[in-house]
C-alpha cells in the first residue's frame, strides 16, 4: 500500500472522527469530501482532462435532489398538525387495547411499522411514547398489583425500544423513504440502478424477523414482570 | 409536452418554488435570531432544486459550499415555534378521522403513480418518486380543503415543520455526493485492497461478515448508518461481493444499509434514538435502552448475515 492511497483514506478519518465528535454534520461531510479530492490529486474546479472537486459536489448534489423530495409534503403535514393531526392519532392509540406492558410495546411497534409502510412521520419518543405509551404499558402492568420499581425501569426501556424496533425497519417498507433512496442514489453512483420496488421486497423478511424478535423480548419482560410481582408478594 | 410536465424535472422545480416561500416566510419571522442568513440558506437551496438541471455543476458545486458555510458557522436557526395545543386538541375534535385524509394522500397517489407506471410497462421506481411530488402537492390542496385553512396558513406550517428538521434535512445529498467524490478518488478500491489483504482467499461468507461487520462498526462510531452506507458500498460491497460474484444488487444494498441500524441500536452516538429517550421517559440508567435494545440487534445482525449469505450464494 503506498501512502498515497493511505492519504486517499483521510476523508473517512475525518467522516470517522467528525461525526464521533457531534460536529455539524453538513461541515464534516463537505470537508471530508475536500480532503479527500486533494489527496488525491484533483483540482478544486476543472482543468483540462481533469473534473474538479467543486464540480463533482455540485453534480453528485444535483442529481440526487430526489433524496430531499420529501420538503414537498412538509405543508400538508404541517397544516394537518396544526389542526390536530398528533391529537386523533393519539385517539387511535389510546384505542389499543392491551392486557400487559410487554403486549402493549409489541402492538405499538407493529404501528410503527404500519406507518413507515405508508411513508408516513407518525411517532416518536417526544409525542407517542412519553405521552401515550408509556403510562398505557404502566397502567396494563398494575393490573394486578404494584409494580415493582425494577420492573418499571424495563417497562421504560421496552416502550423506548419498541419505537425503534418499529421505525428503524419499517420504514424501509416505503420506497421513497431516506433510506431506501440514499441506498438507491449511491448504487446509481456506482453504476448499478436498482429498483426502488426491489430494495423495499428484500425488507421484507427484515422486517418480519424484526417483529418476531421484537415480540419474543416484550414476552419475556411479561414474564419478568409477572416473576418479580410473585417474588414481593 | 405530456413527458415534460411528468418528470423528476417538474417536482424538482415545485420543490424549488416552495423552498423559495419557506426563504421568504423565514426572512419575515422576527422571531428567528439569524433571519437574513437562515433565508438566504433556504432560497440558495431552493436555487439548487429549481435551476439543478440548467445550473453548470460548478456554480451548484460553489451553492453547495455556500450552503454548508451557512450552517457550519451556526447561522442557520429557526423561529420560535407557535403550537396551540389547546386550539389542535379542539380542532382534532371537529375534524376527527378527516384530519388523515391528507397526509393519507401521498401514500395513495405515490402507489397510484407506480402502479400506473407499471401497467404502461413503464419504470416503477420513476412512478414512485413522481407519485411522492404530485402527492405533496395534491395533498396541499386536499389539507386546505379538509381544515378550511388558507395557502398562508398551509406554507406558515411546512416552514415551521422544515424549521424543525432544520439543516440536516440536506444530509442524505451531501452524503451522495461524498460517494461520487470517494469513488471518483478511488477510495473503494483502496479500502477493498486492504481487505484483500486480510482475507485473501475470496471466501464469499468471510467478505459478507466483513461487509455487515464494517457497515455495524461504522455506524456504532458516527451513529449514523447512512453516513457509513456510502464508504462500505464503494469499499466493499460493489468491489468485493456485487461484482466479483454477480450477486443482486438491490438484495445485497439493502441488507447492507439495515445491517447498520443494529449499530444505531447500540450505540451512545445515536443520541437522538437512544440517550434523549432514556431522558425523556427518566429511566435512571441514561444506557438503559440501549442494554435492552443489545441483544435484538446482535440476533438481527446475525441474521443479517446468513439472509446476505443465503442469498448470495
């Protein structure tokens, strides 16, 4: 390896280190590319034979405004929120009905997926899981008695999880979601156009795992739960 | 004409036009302490969307400089944010279930569009992207026409939505581009090099644990697997696996990206998923949700790999 190629690796040490390290994200990324074409020998703007830097940003940004289409639904949502739009779902989840913590944080983690399918922004720990979910699953494990202060800790991490579990995979599950077309974007760069459609298909068992998993755990927090209910009885 | 009007141009410019309001309602908000500059970044952008196709590369190239200077010296803000919550639980009240109808609309006219796109034989994935703008825009028309608000009230809500996301809105892009540049470099290749070196006999499952292991270290040290996908698909997935061995892929891409959010379930650096949530719901343990999280994401990491494997093979 010469230190020439060593030197072309220098844009990932700082994507590496920038990013551990909570600068702004946008600088990090921008000068990562800088270093990264000087390393390697390209002129900031095109001479003769040679692509500058500057150019390859510009068109690698321009040809990938599909990743940023989103901004064109932000007014519906945002006049749809500010008529209440937060406030009936909540009425849909207060819906669920649930007879433990552990059921509760499955069946909201399959509404999570639901609503990454459809590609849409719904949830998070600030406005479904503080609010809603977390005094549901509380109230569901007091049923039969107080909760013992542990159990309460795990119910809090579970729910936490449970928007996670159900955000991170499903959404994927919708093809013009980031991921699915950040993914779609670099493969072009790379010379392979894949479909969208295809990318969303092999999801699927991931997604499926990804519940199943999500349900063997909130079972066994019940069975956690139950156990330390019988232990301070 | 038909063919002009229906393509990834057309919702290009819309998105411009309405990146160019959102500029112009933030330079009216007292309330932004940095409105001048937080505009200026908001109408440059919109610059890029609308004119991307006509600009030369290196003007865009200078926008984008300009762009990331803005929010680099943190003059990028946004205003104060106005929620009635009173005033929305009312309204939620009055218009119940209708409240989905547009925010339902992007996702009926996006499968609508692919559909369509199908049937004529044309591309799907086009149709699809076609589909999320019309939507947006129908689905302007559709919320006025449900809450009985007014294009001001409509445009006042989406800056205030595009405030909140704020400049990471922009990421993904520049991450794109960050991969032309890498592989434009020859960065993959220098990064496939090394891990010849390692493993050289080409062992097919060694290159995939080394693909979905580089991918989850990468995304555990910057919390963020879409920062990572770029460097481990020119480094090691298209050189190492895609194409030496002709496997699909879209299959392997995708795995590939989710094999990341296992590092994003437990990792510290993902503070928006896992730190703020410990802090909001006042788990005494700030790592709590991560050490619940840690083995759903070493069992799905697994699978990741023998699904990546068995479908390579």
């Amino acid at each position: 390896m010469s230190p020439n190629d060593l030197l072309k690796l220098s844009g990932i040490a700082i994507v590496l280190v920038g990013l551990a390290f909570r600068l702004r994200p946008t600088l990090v990324v921008v000068t990562a590319a800088l270093v990264t074409g000087i390393a390697s020998g390209m002129p900031l703007f095109s001479e003769t034979g040679k692509t500058g830097i500057v150019e390859m940003l510009g068109k690698g940004f321009a040809d990938n405004r599909l990743m940023t289409l989103f901004i064109l639904t932000l007014p519906a949502i945002g006049l749809a929120e500010q008529y209440g739009l937060q406030q009936q779902s909540a009425v849909w989840i207060r819906r669920i009905r649930a007879a433990t913590a552990g059921r509760l944080s499955a069946l909201y983690q399959l509404f999570r997926v639901i609503v990454g399918a459809l590609g849409l922004r719904l949830g998070g720990h600030a406005s479904f899981v503080r609010p809603l979910i977390l005094p549901m699953a509380i109230g569901a494990s007091e049923t039969g008695g107080k909760t013992s202060e542990q159990s309460i800790e795990k119910i809090k991490a579970a729910t936490a999880a449970s928007e996670n579990y159900g955000n991170f995979y499903g959404q994927n599950l919708a093809p013009v979601q980031a991921g699915i077309l950040l993914v779609y974007g670099v493969m072009k760069g790379l010379g392979y156009t894949v479909s969208l459609w295809d990318l969303v298909k092999y999801t699927v068992p991931i997604v499926a795992l990804s519940l199943i998993l999500g349900f063997i755990q909130f079972a066994l927090l019940d069975r956690g739960i139950r156990r330390s209910a019988k232990g301070t009885q | 004409m038909i063919g002009a009007i229906f393509s990834l141009e057309t919702i290009y410019v819309l998105t411009g036009m309405v990146l160019v309001v959102f500029a112009f309602l933030t330079l009216r908000d007292r309330t932004n302490p940095h409105r001048h500059t937080s505009a200026l970044f908001w109408l440059i952008l919109g610059c890029i969307f609308g004119l991307g196709g006509v600009l030369p590369n290196w003007l865009t190239g200078v926008l984008v400089l300009a762009l990331v200077a803005l929010d680099g010296v943190g003059r990028v803000s946004r205003g104060h944010l106005q929620t009635d919550n009173a005033s929305q639980e009312r309204r939620a009240h009055r218009l119940r279930n209708r409240i989905f109808a547009p925010v339902l609309t992007v996702p009926l006219v996006t499968f609508a569009f692919a559909i369509g796109y199908r049937t004529l034989g044309l591309d799907a994935s086009r149709g699809a992207l076609l589909g999320l703008g019309f939507g947006g825009v129908i689905a302007m028309i559709v919320a006025m026409k449900v809450t009985q608000g007014t294009a001001r009230e409509l445009m006042h809500a989406g800056n205030q939505l595009n405030e909140t996301m704020g400049t990471v809105n922009i990421l993904p892009q520049l991450l794109a581009a960050l991969g032309v540049i890498f592989t434009a470099a020859g960065v993959g290749d220098v990064i496939a090099g090394l891990i010849q070196q390692i493993l050289p006999d080409n062992n097919l499952f060694l290159l995939i644990l080394a693909n979905c292991l580089g991918m989850t270290l990468f995304t555990i040290v910057m919390g963020n697997s879409f920062a990572a996908f770029p460097v481990i698909a020119s480094g090691v997935l298209v050189p190492l696996i895609i194409r030496p061995f002709g496997v699909n892929p879209a299959m392997a891409a995708i795995i590939t990206l989710t094999a990341g959010s296992s590092g994003t379930l437990m990792t510290p650096m993902a503070a928006n998923f896992n730190i703020v949530p410990a802090a909001l719901l006042d788990l005494r343990d700030k790592y709590g949700v991560i050490k619940f999280q840690l083995p759903f994401a070493l069992a799905i990491w697994s699978f990741h790999v023998v699904l990546l494997w068995l479908l390579a093979k």
